[in-house]
C-alpha cells in the first residue's frame, strides 16, 4: 500500500515540477544547461579527500565481506560474524565523540591521514596473519576494533572539512559525492575481490584468493594514505577550553538543545539500527537460504552498492532542494519495505533485486540527512557535532549487528530484518506530520537552519 501511495506522490510532484520549468521562461536557459554531476571534483582538495575516502570506502566494505565470509567458515556461527561486526561498530560510540573534539582542536586533514595511515598498517597485518595462517577467531575480533576505530575517527574528520574545501553552493553536490564513498563503494569494494575468493592456490604455501583479497583492501588504504597527504587545507574549529570532556559536553549540549537537529539524528538512528544493521547475517543468507557460499556474500553486498550509486548519481545532480526534500519520505519509506523482500526471498536473483532496493533507499536518506546536518552545523562545532551524530548511529548498527547476528543461530534472521524493516516504514508513516519531519518533506529543510 505504501509503494503505490509514495510512488504515485512522486510521480506527481515530479510532473508539476516539470511543467513549473517548462512554464517559466527564465528557466529555459538552465534546462538546455548539462546537469554537472561531478561539480564539487573541480575544486582540489575536495577532489584529493575524494579519492582518499573512495578507496577507504572500497577497502572497508571488501574487508567487511572477506573478514564476515571468514569468520563464518572456521566457526560456522553467525554470533560471531555478529562480535566481529560489533567489535567493528561499536567504536562509533566510543572514539567518534574524541575525534570529534579533535577534530575541532587540530587540524583536520592530519587526522585524516594519521587514521589512513593506521589502517594500512591494520590490513597489512591482518594479511599477513592470515597468509601465513596464523588467523585465530579472537584475532579478527581485537583487529576489527582497531580497523573500526580508525574508520570511525576517519569519517567525522572527513565529514567536518567537506564544507571547508568547497563553496556553499556546491555543498549539497560534495555532500553526495562524499557520502558515495561511504554508499557506493559497497559495490567498488566487493566488485574488486569477488574474483579472487574463489581461488586456491596450488599448494599451501601459494597465495589463495583470500590472501589476494587481503592485499588488495591493504593496497587501497596505501593509495588513500597517498592521496590524503596532497590536501593542503589547514582548517579546524574552535576549542574554548583545553578540557575534552567540556567540549564534548558542549558538542552534546548544541545537539540536544537544537529541537530540530535532535529530531533528524534521532530518526536517522532509528534508520541505521532498524535497515542497516544486516551485515552480519549476510553469510547466513548465502549458505543456508541461497545455496551460493561466499560468492553471494560478495554479490549482495555489491547490489547494496549498486543502488547506493543510483542514490548518489542522482542527487549528486539534483540542484533543486525542494525536490531532495519531497523525495526524502520516499526514500526513507523504500529503506523500510525493500529489506522485507530480502527477508521473504530464497532466489539469488530476487535477493540480489532487493538488496539493489535496499542500497537506494538507505543512501538516498542518508545522503540527505548528511546534507541537512551539514548546513545546520556552525563551523566552530562541526567536528563535534559530526562525532555526537556517527556515535548514535554507530552505537545502533553496531548492537542491532550484534543482536541479529546472535539471533541467527536459533531463529531465521529473515524475521528479524523483515520486521525492523516494517517497524521503520511505520515509524515514518505514522511520524510524517511531525513538524521538523513535515518541514523537511515539504523541501522547507533550508529552514531549519536559521
């Protein structure tokens, strides 16, 4: 019911926006004018973080994928794909709130590339362990905390110097095209190891493909380390005190009273806890509901990435924030009702077909949120204002990871993501007259921020 409902909203709104730009001439030279998808790319420091976070982005979701399909074949048990995804997660919660006061304090690009720089190290030691098959459960544990910890100081820092780098009227754009290394990179990433997880070597002592995967992740953090190191952009925020827990409290204290900032984070958790907290039960999906092994773990991850990018592309050339408001309920609806789909299907195609549903509606809301949160942000807080924000969301995905991963081993986690996902889209549906909710919806979001 609520498809037909939202597509049917969009399609109108869609039409009468067409018809407003066909009616008004001085809008007639602007439709003859080429939508410039990649406008943010021209200005060189964005370009360079761009690159850096794209194959930080690949190499994250890669890992992700062989680090989950290995945990499943020498324990057979999705509990601990769901630890290893905690033990990822959960430093959202704990190290996001400190980068982002560091954020603040230094400057922003150097702990870009201190974090690149550790998580290089962090894959290149990891392949080595398992090269020379030393690889033990509790290994992949403590090494996905240190890989998520750096993860997790990274984003908020990359996420504060966006607007820094570029000019405002190009924010909306560089807010797409940054989060596409968070969104479409589950297609990069994945789409760069599949080949290889197939493979074994001729004898013991000879690579394997998952060697070769390993590698290749530990190859994409050295060039995002690379390029990190070209940005030559020295901004930071403003510190009133040398106390971390002051600033943070200040950072916690600017959220809390801000109503409207309040609502979108608290929704935005409810998303990330309620639709994207799958990964862990992605192997279990593969083995025991699509017969495909490994592979599909790598092909559904890579569908997520597929529709992510659509996501992306669109709103990346989307200049109207009317409509990226009017288009938002549609996406955080679709976030809701596709993971249903994944949960009732048992055909690879089909499956594949909703993760594709899945990777839309999850980076179309997310990009937008982004964006919102991004012009509501005064420059002196931003950093922390960025760490408050990733520690909620962290903190959902990584115990709702952790919970249907546990879950996975006595009951069919197809429940389980079916409901939160109906939950969810009954949330929005129930919420959409919320007056924040409503202003957003309506494309009024430029509102909020003053």
């Amino acid at each position: 019911m609520f498809v037909f409902v939202i597509d049917s909203k969009v399609a109108r709104i869609l039409y009468l926006d067409s018809l407003k730009k066909l009616n008004n001439p001085s809008n007639k030279s602007s439709n003859n004018r080429q939508i410039d998808y990649f406008a943010s790319l021209k200005y060189p420091d964005f370009f360079k973080m761009w690159l850096a976070s794209l194959f930080a982005g690949s190499s994250h979701w890669a890992l992700i994928v062989i680090r989950g399909w290995v945990v499943y074949q020498i324990s057979d048990s999705s509990m601990l794909v769901g630890l290893v995804t905690f033990a990822a997660m959960i430093p959202m919660v704990l190290v996001t709130p400190f980068v982002g006061y560091l954020s603040d304090k230094f400057q922003r690009r150097r702990i870009l590339q201190i974090m690149f720089l550790i998580n290089f190290i962090h894959n290149l030691g990891l392949g080595i362990l398992y090269f020379m098959d030393f690889i033990l459960p509790w290994h992949l544990v403590v090494l996905a905390f240190v890989q998520g910890s750096a993860r997790a100081a990274q984003m908020p820092s990359g996420q504060a110097l966006v607007p820094n780098i570029v000019p405002k009227k190009n924010l909306l754009n560089a807010v797409a095209l940054n989060m596409s290394t968070v969104h479409a990179t589950r297609l990069l990433g994945p789409l760069a190891v599949v080949p290889f997880l197939s493979y074994i070597g001729s004898n013991e002592n000879s690579l394997n493909g998952t060697d070769i995967a390993f590698f290749i992740c530990t190859g994409f953090y050295a060039l995002s380390f690379i390029f990190a190191l070209f940005i030559k952009n020295k901004s930071t925020g403003e510190i009133s005190s040398e106390s971390f827990f002051k600033n943070l409290a200040e950072g916690l204290k600017f959220v809390h009273s801000n109503k409207p900032l309040l609502v979108i984070i608290g929704i935005t958790t409810l998303h990330c806890m309620l639709t994207m907290s799958f990964e862990s039960v992605l192997p279990y999906f593969s083995v025991n509901k699509l017969g495909a092994e490994g592979l599909a773990v790598s092909l559904l991850m890579m569908c997520v990435g597929v529709g992510s990018l659509f996501a992306s592309l669109f709103l990346a050339g989307t200049a109207d924030e009317k409509l990226k408001g009017r288009i938002f309920y549609f996406f955080a609806i679709l976030s809701g009702i596709s993971p249903i789909f994944l949960a009732l299907s048992s055909n690879l195609y089909l499956s594949l077909l909703a993760t594709i549903f899945m990777g839309m509606g999850q980076a179309g809301f997310m990009i937008i949120v982004h964006t919102i949160i991004q012009m509501m942000s005064p420059d002196y807080v931003r950093g922390r204002i960025a760490g408050v924000y990733a520690m909620y969301i962290g903190g959902s995905m990584a115990l709702f990871n952790f919970i249907n991963g546990l879950t996975a081993d006595y009951i069919d986690p197809g429940y389980s993501i079916a409901i939160q996902g109906l939950v969810f889209a009954l949330i929005v549906f129930l919420s959409r007259k919320q007056k924040v909710l409503s202003s957003i919806y309506s494309g009024n979001s430029h509102n909020l921020s003053s």
